[in-house]
C-alpha cells in the first residue's frame, strides 16, 4: 500500500507489517517520492476491507484508462483499489460536507496517477527483458516479518494462506523486486555531481554582518513640499461630481442634454442614470487631487478640460474606462495647501508610487554620505552620529534563492531582509565586498542597506561533505520522483479517461 496514504500501524494488529514498511524505508532508492511507496502493497492481504464506492451495481465497468493497453481498472482488491483504500482512510479525517468532493477527486486521481506508475515501470521492465530470478521471490517472502517466529521463517504462518493469497503474494514481491532496481538504476544515471559541488562551493564561505537600514519612510517632507512646489498642476485640489454611462455616447448626451436645460437636475440624473458608485451621493466624488485624474481621463485634453472647470461649470463628455461620464465642478480649484500635514502624506503617497525613483536617489544619497563617514570614522561611529538604525546578522553562507539546506536569512530579527533572498545583487554584494568595509548602497524593497561584513570562516569540510550528501539525496527525492512519474502520465501510451469515468459514476456517489 502507499505508505503516505497509511494511518500509523496498530502495533498490536499490524507489528509485522510496520516492521516490514520501516526496513523498506531504510532504503532511499526504494522509497523516493510517493510513487514508489507502492511497493509496500505485497502485504495488502493483511489490510483491511477496501473502501468500495457505491456505484449503482455490480456490473459498472470502473475503468479509467489504458497503459500501454493495460486496463487501469478499479476491482476490488486489485492494485488501484488498495492504492484508493489506503488514500481514503488516510483523509477520512479531513472529510466534511464542504470538501467532500474536492477530497474524494484528489484520492482517486492520485490512486490513479500511482497505479499507472506501477505499471509502467513493470512494463519497461518487461521489454528490457528484466526478469527477477524466482529464487531471489522466494528468499524475500521468507524474509518477510509475518512469517516469522522465534528469528526463522515459520511454514505454518506460510501456509495458513490459501494458493490463490500464496500466489498473489508471490507476484507483488516480485512486482516490488523489479520496482526497486528500475528505480535504483534510474536514480544511478541521475546522480547530480555537478549541482552538488556547487551547492558544495555556496557553503563554503560563511560571513557576518553588520547592516545600517536606510527606509523609504525616512525621506522628508521637506523634500515633498518642494517636489509639490515645482508641480503645483498635479496636486491642486478639486471637488467633482459625474455621472457616468457604460452603455452608449447616445444615451450619455441625452443626459447631458437634459441637465443642461433644467429639465432634470444634476443629483437627480446622477441616481437615476448613472453607472458609478458615487451615484446614491448624487454624483459628488469628493475631494480629489489633480492626479488622480490621470488614469480616469486617459486623455490629456480631456483631462485639461475637467481641471480647468469653474465652480458650478459641467464638462462635456469625455472617455473614461468604464464608458463616457461628463463632471461638475463643485469648488473652484485651489493650490495643494502644503502646510496641512493629510495633503503632504498624499503627496507622499503619489512618490512612493508614481515617482518612487525620486525617493531612492535621495536614500542613495543618504547611504553613501554613510559610506564616507564610516570609511573614516568607523561603520558604528558613523550610524550612531548620522543617527541610522544598525543591525547584525549572520553567520549565514551564499543562499540564493533561500535553499531548504542552509539556513535562511534571519527576517524575523532583521525584516528589513525579507526581499533579499533571491535578489541576485544583495549576494552579489554581501560576498563580494572586502572584509572590514561598507558595502555599497543596495536598495532592497522600502529600504537601502550598507552592509559591513564582520568575520567570514570556512565551515568544516565534514559540514560541506555532509550539505552535498543531503542535496544528493533531496535532489533525487525531488527529480528522480517527479521525473519518473511524470514521464509515464505524459506518455503517449497512456489513454488517459480518468475524469470521464470518475465524474460519470463516482462524483454523483458523494
């Protein structure tokens, strides 16, 4: 059975069975990836009753495809159907009324994915003419925990099964024989040298750091209120109204039409007709500034036209995303008032994110004043007198991409780090810079960093063997299992029906 989908073994009904299980898992060729825990159903005559779906009868064909002509057919008691019995009990505790056909599609389609897997490999193995020599069978069913007693096989326990549960044991401790070398030949030709002396080389500096951290928040209004002041345009502040049309310019201008002459008001036209969320209001948007307009009014006369409006003055239509709209002027247009606090973290707002690249020249700027005065004075001197915030990380090697083996960089400490991980320029930097000297400036999400590497040592060799070692085996466990797997659902051998028949008698069931 498939040892992902197994509920941990009774030990006083099933010792044997879990012994067996554990000396299999012992074996990293045998037991990459879920497809190759199959292996485990030559003990399937121990398990209990397979979850048999209710169908509509007996003579329903549950076939739900073909490999290399091979039906893959549910039958009680058949490989497919002790792959989906043991899924089904291992998520019988997930099950509830909202998810019950999510669950139900996800187990018989992994049942299905595992057992064409199965068959493929024995029949990859059959045309290379692989055959397990019978006597080899012979000694692992001997070996088996469930035969037994007192440290020998038992021919009593053999024989309490009858000829038919004899044989069928016999094929599947052949069936896994010949699984375990086709996986263990293919995981041979696999072996990832390459890629682990350089997963090796990354591991093989180690450094520690000090960090001064520049943020975004830090640039000042100062410098808004004069960006503001050289492009008074964009931010001088207007109180509209609209209305707007999705469906045609026609039924638009009829409106406008109308509210020009008197013969309907501009509130009341706005929540008769209009298509806009501002329309229960009668229209009014409230306050806005000027660019806000911009992407509303893609065009610029347009635009220009609405923001020149006088008080009290309607626009003629113009194209808004939606549709068409025409606005009215509720207030005469005033200069942004850059003494309010609320309009400078507008305008604030409006850098970080239209001209955000004005903001990080300015922190550059920052750093590298640090960088001046670190160099002479000392990297703590220099955050302490230019009053910056520094932090220490580390020891922590070239992890690029945040690799599972190595340890990831410390966010929770430092989360000025979160985007560092894989940005290809902060390791660029951090192992690249001479030792005792500040880095230079590396903008990484809100913020600016100076690094400063501390102290850099090589990690044992016997730590370096021992990270290769453990990225050959995840290496495997994560290709070897995927490519295998994949090679055979994509094949052109398989005539894959599986939803047909799942949503034609299992899906209704549920």
């Amino acid at each position: 059975m498939v040892s992902k989908g197994k509920k941990k073994p009774n030990p006083a009904e099933d010792s044997g069975r879990g012994e067996f299980i554990r000396r299999f898992k012992s074996n990293p060729f045998v037991f990459i990836g879920t497809f190759v825990i199959l292996i485990i159903v030559i003990v399937a005559f121990v398990l209990v009753p397979a979850i048999v779906p209710n169908v509509g009868g007996a003579n329903v064909d549950l076939t739900f495809g073909f490999y290399d002509k091979i039906p893959i057919s549910y039958v009680q008691g058949n490989y497919l159907a002790q792959v989906q019995s043991n899924y089904a009990r291992y998520m019988q505790g997930s099950i509830n009324e909202s998810n019950a056909l999510s669950i139900s599609s996800q187990i018989w389609r992994s049942a299905f994915e595992e057992t064409v897997t199965h068959i493929g490999i024995l029949q990859e193995m059959k045309k290379a003419g692989f055959v397990i020599p019978p006597e080899l069978v012979d000694k692992e069913v001997r070996s088996l925990p469930e035969f037994q007693e007192n440290g020998r096989f038992s021919v009593a326990r053999y024989r309490q099964l009858d000829k038919a549960a004899q044989l069928s044991l016999w094929k599947d401790v052949r069936d896994t024989l010949i699984t375990r070398r086709y996986i263990s030949d293919v995981s041979g030709l696999r072996q990832p040298s390459q890629e682990a002396a350089f997963i090796g080389a990354m591991a093989s500096r180690e450094r520690t750091f000090d960090v001064a951290v520049f943020p975004l928040s830090s640039y000042p209004a100062e410098e808004i209120t004069a960006f503001a002041a050289g492009n008074q345009d964009l931010f001088k502040t207007l109180h509209l109204s609209k209305i707007t049309i999705n469906s045609n310019e026609r039924e638009i201008r009829q409106i406008l039409t109308a509210v020009n002459e008197g013969s309907q008001s501009f509130e009341e036209a706005a929540r008769t007709h209009s298509a806009d969320s501002f329309a229960e209001s009668g229209g009014d948007m409230g306050v806005k500034m000027a660019y806000e307009l911009t992407e509303e009014i893609p065009d610029d006369l347009e635009r220009e036209s609405v923001l020149s409006l006088e008080r009290g003055k309607v626009s003629d239509i113009v194209k808004v995303p939606s549709g068409w709209a025409f606005y009215r002027s509720e207030e005469t247009p005033l200069p942004a008032d850059l003494t309010d606090q609320d309009t400078v973290e507008k305008i604030r707002t409006y850098l970080t994110v239209f001209r955000r690249g004005i903001m990080e020249d300015w922190l550059i700027g920052q750093a590298e004043q640090f960088i001046a005065l670190a160099k002479e004075k000392g990297f703590e001197t220099a955050a302490g007198e230019l009053g910056w915030a520094k932090q220490n990380f580390g020891p922590v090697v070239l992890n690029y991409g945040n690799f599972s083996l190595f340890k990831s960089l410390p966010t929770d400490t430092v989360p000025e780090l979160a985007a560092a991980s894989s940005n290809e320029n902060f390791w660029r930097t951090a192992f690249s810079t001479p030792m005792q000297s500040p880095s230079t400036p590396i903008m990484l999400g809100d913020n600016a960093l100076v690094l400063f590497p501390l102290e850099e040592k090589n990690p044992e060799e016997s730590d370096i063997e021992s990270i290769v070692s453990s990225f050959t085996s995840y290496w495997i466990n994560n290709n070897t299992d995927r490519g295998i797997r994949d090679s055979f659902i994509r094949s052109e051998k398989l005539e894959d029906n599986f939803w047909t028949t799942y949503f034609r008698y299992l899906q209704p069931s549920f």
